[in-house]
C-alpha cells in the first residue's frame, strides 16, 4: 500500500501559511513561492512574502507576508499508467 503523509495548509489572516507535507520549496520571490507537495505541487502568491520556516525531514513550511492566494497541481501520472491503468 501507498503510504503518503498527510497535508495540510493553515492560512491566518491572510498574513500567515503553514503547510504540511512539503517535500521541496522550488523557487522563491517576494511575490511567489512554489514548494513541491508529496501529491504535487503549490504556488503561493502575494506582497512581501517571506519564508519563516522549512523542514525537509518533518515537511513542515511556514512563510509570512500579505497571501493573495494558493493555487495547488495535481501530481501529473506517467502515459503508460494513464493509458492502461
């Protein structure tokens, strides 16, 4: 069986995020920042954004900053398996 940690994603305020589950932080700005997710991938956007916490081995990420928004992307499946199951 397929284990995968459980994620979660706590936005306060609009001022705060804190994500569970994050295998990689893959890119940063002020304006955005994209982690890789254990399903797939997340792009935050917003102002003066700041990243305040990052653990690879517990997968726990935290950044401050005004959040505009959160988009998420499911993990693309290989052809062969979206062919034949």
């Amino acid at each position: 069986m397929d284990e995968t940690r459980l994620m979660t994603a706590l936005i306060e305020q609009q001022k705060k995020i804190t994500v569970t589950g994050v295998e990689s932080v893959d890119s940063f700005s002020p304006q955005q920042i994209t982690i890789t997710l254990e399903g797939g991938r997340a792009q935050i956007s917003g102002e003066r954004l700041k990243i305040t916490d990052f653990s690879k081995t517990s997968g726990k990420f935290a950044a401050v900053g005004e959040i505009a928004g959160v988009r998420f992307f499911k993990k693309k499946e290989k052809l062969g398996k979206r062919l034949f199951g």
